[in-house]
C-alpha cells in the first residue's frame, strides 16, 4: 500500500504523541552513544530498547498523528531527532514516506543529521524498493551521501556497490564507513591499501580498518599490526595487538609503557588482551596521575571489578580558593594503587594466567588435550557456543573478543551485525550453522 492518505487518525492526545516522540529520540540518542560502551552488557543494552520500542509502538498506533510529528522532525534541521524519525516514518511501511527519508538523507548537509538518518535507516525495516534507492545513491550520489547509503546497504547485508573506492574518499568519516562496510559483508583487504591506512591515516580511519581486517581473517595481522607500530608509530596498531591477543603481544604492550607518548594505546590493549600477567604493570602505571585513568578503564576491564579503591579527598589549605561544580565534577577519583595491589592479591588466585579474562570471565577457555591437561582449542567447534561470547562481558569487550574470534578462525564464526539490536545479536548463533 502506498499514500499517506491510507493512515487513519484514530483518537489520540496530541500531548501523549508528543511525548512518545521526545522520549523515542531521547533513548534512542543513548542507546547510540552506547552500543560500545565499556559498562554496558548486552542486557542493559536490550532494557534501554524495550523502552525505546514501547514508545515507537505508541507512535506507529498513533498512525497519522505519529507520521506528522515524525514528518516535521524529519526536516526541522534538527539533527539529534533524525533517528527517531526516520524509525516511526520507515514503520509505516508506505513508498511515498520511504521516498521523503531518502530525500532527507541527500539533503542532509550536516554529518550529524546524516549520521542520525544513516542510523535510523539501519534499524528501521528495509523494502525492495527502498533498498534500490540505496543502490542508486551508493553508485551515484555525493560522496558523504554515497558512503551513508553504503553503510546502510552493508549493515543490512545488501549487496553494495563502490565499497573499495570509498576507502580513498576525501572525507575521513566517509572512509571509516567505507572500511566498516569491506568488514559486514567480508570483502577481502587488499594488503596495500591496509598498510597505507595504517601509515598514514587518521586514528578512527585506522580502528576501521583493523576491525575489518579481523572481521575477514587477513592472514598475518598480528605481523601487519606490529610492522605498523614499529616501522610507523601507529598507537591504533598496537592497541589492536591487544584484541588479536597473541602470545607475544603482551611483552610489546608492556615495553610500551616505558614511552608516554605509548602509554595510552599500551594499557587499551593490555585491558583487551587480558592477560592477567599484565595486572602488575597496569597496578603500577595507576600511580602516575598522566596514566591513571588509562590503567583504571584496562584493570577494570580485565578483572570486571566495578569500584577500586580511592584516597580520601584531601582538604584543602585554609585560604586556598574553592574549586568550581563543574571542575569538582570533571576531577577524577584518585585511585589508591597500593590498595588495589592489595586487592588484586587477594582475588588473584581466581585467575588462571594461563587464560585470557574479560570482565573478569574466562575468554579463549582451554579444552582438554589428549593428556589430559588444558591447551587452546583448535578450532572453536570444540566449544560451546556461550563459551566464545560469555554473557556478562561489557559491549566493549564483546566487540572485541568476537573480533579476536573472527580473525582467528575465520567464517566458521558466525557473522553478527554487533550493532544490531540486542535481542538480534542474543538470537544469532555464534558458530556458523554446518551445512547439510
């Protein structure tokens, strides 16, 4: 059916709609600012959407008068209310609607009300016709618009066109979806292409690019990333030896320390390493207030312990003037390193140093060998599926350790969208399905 003609207009409150809008674009700008977070799980993720989803609901029930509010938001030139929109208007399931989005998505001058379209064109049900659109604006339009509806394509696993052009686009932003594109829909990475990345271009660009690399299994990674660091100072490459987790990378991570300039990416990828024999230097880098909050997020990460200990504020000198609200509020908690060591050696014995951790949850879990003793699995067919993403870890580690998986082993890990929405991401199976 087509033509906003064929919505009804039941009874309504117009406040209600309202409301149901304001709280749409309200949850849903959270749940965006959150999909990696590093203290969000996947069900905390899925609570957030039901919620976003009962008010979608009230506004599709609401038909015309929700298509209306929606309409208006839609080309208000406010960009933050662009998702919302795009959700309750592509709900309707009406071409002459579909057609206006579209419409919104080329006019959009600004990245951030393109970024809010792009991102509720990506969950919002996508119709043979709509999806031509895309085609077309993938193959032909603008760069920035072409490099959105590019992005759109591949999160819904269309067949895209000019996926490896993009990656020289002019516009850095237009280059990272271009990359997050090659790695949905398994392109294979030309290997000069990636070293080029990793050389010379900006950090968000070069995260892109190793994400999906690891996302197509390209052989030798560990090596591209440390000739990366090495030969060219990319930080990005060697916060990725972390993800990758190979045996090696810790003892890189941790001569890395010793640099300042390092500091930073060394302790994000000792956190998403995991390796517990890293704990000591992430403890003693706690002292130094340049690398305290790095070291806090990597030990956190590692161990899942969600309050470390603190000094006590001191008081200030009598005399010395008061500290403004939003710079008391912008002061980070000074985390007591003695006191963590002390509590690191009391939970240490829960931590076998020969497994990696996350959250503090076993990762790369050991199967048993012919000997009986316990040695990394082969292959991950040998394990359960909850055992290569353990409940319980936070959205960023997820990402991570499904990356770690996919580089390793390859499409026998299962292709999940770890933006989707969570109970698509709980419903789709880790391993791939054997064929029959």
């Amino acid at each position: 059916m087509s033509g906003t003609a064929a919505l009804r207009r039941p009874p309504v409150r117009s406040d209600v709609v309202d409301e149901h809008f304001e709280e749409l674009d309200f949850l849903w700008e959270q749940r965006s600012a959150l999909v990696f977070a590093p203290d969000w799980t996947l069900d905390e993720l899925a609570e957030l959407e039901e919620r976003a989803d009962a008010h979608l609901d009230g506004l599709h029930l609401a038909e015309r008068y929700g298509v209306d509010v929606a309409r208006a938001q839609l080309t208000s030139g406010e960009g933050a209310a662009a998702t919302a929109a795009a959700l309750v208007l592509l709900g309707a399931g009406l071409r002459d609607i579909e057609c206006e989005v579209v419409d919104a998505l080329c006019a959009a001058e600004e990245p951030p009300t393109r970024d809010r379209l792009r991102d509720g064109l990506r969950h919002a049900p996508l119709s043979a016709d709509l999806e031509r659109d895309l085609v077309e604006l993938a193959a032909q339009a603008a760069e920035p618009t072409r490099a959105a509806a590019l992005d759109v394509l591949a999160f819904h696993r269309c067949a895209a066109p000019g996926v490896e052009p993009l990656q020289d686009a002019e516009d850095p932003a237009a280059r990272v979806l271009a990359w997050e594109a090659t790695g949905r829909l398994a392109r294979s990475c030309d290997p000069q292409r990636l070293d080029h990345t990793l050389r010379t271009d900006a950090p968000a660009v070069q995260r892109a690019a190793l994400a999906a690399a690891a996302r197509c299994a390209f052989p030798g990674l560990e090596a591209v990333c440390l000739r990366a660091f090495e030969s060219d100072g990319s930080t990005e490459a060697l916060a990725f030896l972390g993800v990758l987790a190979n045996d090696a990378s810790t003892d890189v991570l941790v001569a890395a320390l010793a640099d300042a300039a390092l500091s930073d990416a060394a302790l994000r990828g000792l956190g998403a390493g995991g390796d517990v024999r890293a704990l000591p230097h992430i403890i003693s880098a706690l002292a130094d207030p340049e690398r305290a909050a790095a070291a806090a997020a990597a030990f956190v990460r590692i161990t899942g312990v969600e309050d470390l200990p603190v000094r006590e504020a001191e008081a200030p000198e009598e005399g010395a003037p008061a500290q403004a609200e939003d710079e008391q509020e912008a002061a980070l908690p000074d985390v007591d390193a003695n006191a963590v060591q002390a509590l690191w050696q009391q939970m240490a014995g829960r931590f076998a140093p020969q497994r990696r951790w996350q959250c503090g949850l076993p990762v790369d879990p050991p199967t048993p060998d012919a000997d009986g003793a316990t040695g990394a699995p082969s292959a991950p067919s040998q394990l359960r599926p909850a055992a290569l993403l353990p409940e319980g870890l936070s959205l960023e580690a997820r990402r991570d350790l499904y990356l770690r998986l996919r580089s390793r082993h390859g499409r026998a890990i299962a292709d999940i969208e770890l933006e989707a929405r969570a109970r698509a991401q709980r419903a789709a199976p880790v391993l791939t399905p054997p064929r029959r």
